[in-house]
C-alpha cells in the first residue's frame, strides 16, 4: 500500500515542480528544463527528481547549480501546494535515458544503412 501511495505522491511532485520550474524560478541559468520522473521513497523523507535539460553539458551543470540553490525555495513552495506532513527532501539528477534512447537509434539506423548496401 505505501508504494501505491508514494508512485501517487511521486507524480503529485513531478506536476507541481514542473509548473514551479517553469513559472516561478527566474535565475538566468536554468535552461529548458523537463521534469521528467520521481521517485520518492516508502517513507517519503526523500524524492529524486530526474531531469532532462536542453544543451551541452555547461549549459547542464550550470542548471543543476541554479536548481540546487533553489532547493530551500522549491521545497517551501512545494510544501505549500501538496498538503503532506513533511515535505520531502529533494535530490535533483540528469535522465540519462532519452540520450541513451537517441544513441540506440542513431546506432540502429546506420545498421539499417549498412544492411541496406
């Protein structure tokens, strides 16, 4: 039961980030940024947050530092907006899967070329 309870919580926070990130933070670093899971653990004292940012790895790490001086501000904010007794700790990581999904692709569409001469 307290899985169902944390996926439900979990997607509660990636909605409510999302719009925060979006509409709320206004430091020049941060890029286009998607929210793109949660994962927020049994007892919800902790949620890492997967994000996926539009650049080159500068432009990446300089969101990471914006998002992580932001932390203190997102999480009041968050505790605001989803009624939870405390309010989660958030750890903030790159989602390396669309990059590796684009990898895999590109390697099979030149297989797919060879194959084809």
């Amino acid at each position: 039961m307290a899985k169902i309870r944390a996926g439900r919580v979990g997607e509660q926070i990636k909605k409510e980030l999302s719009q925060l990130i979006q509409s709320e933070l206004k430091d020049p670093r941060i890029g286009f940024v998607t929210v793109t899971g949660v994962e927020v653990t049994n007892d919800l004292s902790q949620a890492k947050v997967y994000l996926s940012v539009l650049g080159d790895n500068e432009q990446k790490n300089n969101t990471l530092k914006a998002l992580e001086k932001a932390n203190g501000f997102l999480r009041s904010e968050l505790g605001k907006r989803v009624r939870l007794r405390h309010t989660p700790e958030l750890i903030f990581k790159f989602d390396e899967s669309i990059a590796y999904g684009s990898h895999i692709e590109k390697l099979l569409g030149e297989i797919g070329k060879n194959e084809d001469n």
